[in-house]
C-alpha cells in the first residue's frame, strides 16, 4: 500500500490509541507496511503486550490527559487513530456508566490533548451498532442513528463530538463503522483474544479445537435462508488497510466523513459454523438457544463510499479465508504465546 504524498518526519508518526488490542494491533502493522510510524497508547488493561510490533509503546491511560499531550509533543503526532473502547455490547448494557465513562466522557482527554497540540486529523474506530434496527438492506450511512444498546450509543456519541470538535476547531475526522471484524493476519503473529469472549468467529474456533464444549447458536427462526441470523463479517486485515485508506484521504486534504466497513455480503452463523468445521477439519457440536433480544435477522452493510470516497474495498473476506486465518492463529500461534506467559 503507498500513499500519494512524500512523508516527512511529522507526517509520518501516528498515535493509535488501544494499538494494543485486536483491530488496532492489525491497524498497527497497516500503517507500518505503508510507511507510518504507529505509536502506540495503551494502559494494556484490554491490550496484549505481544500485539505491539511496529513501533514504541506508550503505556498509558484515556484518564491521564497530560500523558496523551506528552505522547503527541515527543513524538510530533500529526493524526491519531482512536481505537481504545469497550466493546462488549452485553455488558454495556447491565453497565452502562463504565461505558459511557470510558468511551465517550475519557475519550473527550483525546480530543482535547489534540486541540492542544495542535493535531487536526483523527481517524475514529465506530461500529454499525450506530443504526440499531436497519430501515434497510444494505445499510448505507445515512440511515437513521437509533442504537439500540449502550455501546453503540457510545459510538454515536463519539462521532457528534468528532463534529463539533470539526466546528469549534478544525478538526477533520473519518469515522470507520466496522460491520463484524473477524479473522487474523496471516503472517504476522496476531490475532482475535478477548477475554471474555463474545464473537462468533473465535468461539467457533474454540469450539473447533476443543477449547469449548460446544457453540450455542442463539435463534434458528429468523426469516432467513437456514433459520440462523446474517452479518457482514469483514476480515480484520480489510479493515486496517481501510485505516491507512482513511489516513491518506485526510492527508490529502480529504473531508471529515462516516464510512461503513464490510463486504455488502452476509453470512448465516450456519455458514460461519460451517466455514470453521472446514478449516479445523474438525465437527462443531452445536446447541441451540433463544434469540438474544434486540438482534435483527439481517445485518449486511453497503461499502460503497469508503470505495468511492476512500478508494476502498474488502479485498481479503471470503468466509474461508476469515475462517483459515483465525483458525491457523488459535491453533499455531496462540499456544506458543501461552508457553511464553507472554501477556500483559
């Protein structure tokens, strides 16, 4: 990936926040294969030690913004990628102030340590979860923002602030609504570790390898094609690059802006199962459960403007591929972290 523009010193030294953790650890290695210099910001409560490869690390916290100030000035910062958040969406709704604490009321430490740097690009982490119940299939970025959980209230809310940031101070954003991140990079060592988990993909995995005893699938009745619930599951190294995408348009001058993130495809939780099975050449036991309230039978995005305005596109998510790499990670890479005692 190349840029269009010649990288000098300033240009080149991005903070990522939460560059410790799943997407931003990927984001990382993106930046770095394009010429970027990630510095990362991490207090390592969520983030892995071993996920920071591609440049120094700055352990510290969204709640210290005089940390966040003196990490922008040695480094001379010229965007930040926001990544650090809570994301698990079942908690955030039996505790919503941890979630509205961190995600909205410590990242404004953000905002404000870039006011007074000077620092006027930002490229957010957002989630689809903006929308709640999709008026439409696919998703475009204009439908209405009527989140149904607090987590993605959170992410609303962050992105408004983004925008009255632009007002007040000239900061320009690109808010990346990421659809389902799943997978790991193929040759770099890193992968999805949540603790605990809650998606899909790596509690299949798991399952596969005998990590778990089994996968409940939660509603096999929705009007879909085999009872199971679809999403736009987009592969975690396609949603880096989209960072590096999003880096150089506001390096070029680009407008602040919202971008969906996914593939304009869906796959049945059946099919991921499926997928899984094949890449472990192993069985999945499967239990069936309820529906989770508040899940809709479809969820499937439409990419097209981070392609048209962006120049982006998912080039790495066909379902075997998302399910090769995450199992290939779980199974070959993960088990040498655990004998090293590499963690936090």
């Amino acid at each position: 990936m190349t840029t269009d523009f010649a990288l000098n010193g300033m240009d080149r030294n991005i903070l990522v926040t939460g560059g410790a953790g799943y997407v931003g650890s990927h984001a990382c290695k993106a930046l770095a294969a394009a010429g970027y210099l990630p510095i990362v910001f991490d207090d390592l409560r969520l983030g892995n030690r071993w996920a920071v490869r591609w440049g120094p690390l700055v352990k510290g916290a969204l709640e210290d913004r005089e940390a966040i100030v003196a990490a922008i000035r040695e480094y001379n910062i010229s965007t930040v990628m926001h990544f650090a958040a809570y994301s698990n969406v079942g908690e955030s709704m039996t505790d919503p102030s941890r979630y509205f604490r961190n995600n909205v009321s410590l990242s404004l430490n953000v905002f404000d340590a870039m006011v007074e740097t000077g620092v006027d690009r930002l490229v957010v982490s957002s989630t689809s979860a903006v929308h709640g119940i999709p008026s439409q299939i696919p998703m475009r970025e204009d439908a209405p923002s009527a989140p149904i959980n607090t987590y993605g209230a959170s992410k609303m809310m962050l992105e408004e602030i983004a925008r009255w940031y632009g007002f007040a101070h000239g900061l320009r954003t690109v808010a990346l609504r990421y659809f389902n991140a799943a997978g790991a990079d193929p040759d770099a060592g890193i992968g999805e570790l949540h603790d605990p988990e809650t998606h899909l993909v790596p509690i299949a995995v798991q399952a596969a390898l005998g990590h778990r005893p089994f996968l409940q699938i939660n509603g096999t009745d929705y009007d879909t094609a085999d009872g199971t619930a679809v999403r736009d599951y987009i592969h975690v190294r396609d949603i880096a690059e989209a960072h590096v995408a999003a880096l150089n348009a506001l390096n070029n001058g680009g407008e602040s802006g919202a971008f969906n993130l996914g593939t304009g495809r869906g796959l049945s939780v059946r099919e991921i199962v499926d997928a899984v099975n094949e890449a472990a050449g192993r069985h999945i036991r499967i239990v069936e459960g309820p529906r989770r309230q508040g899940d809709p039978p479809v969820l499937v995005a439409d990419p097209g403007q981070a392609k048209c305005r962006l120049g982006w596109e998912a080039r790495m998510s066909d379902v075997s591929q998302i399910a090769e790499t995450a199992v290939r990670w779980h199974r070959d890479v993960l088990p040498n972290i655990v004998l090293r005692n590499d963690w936090r």
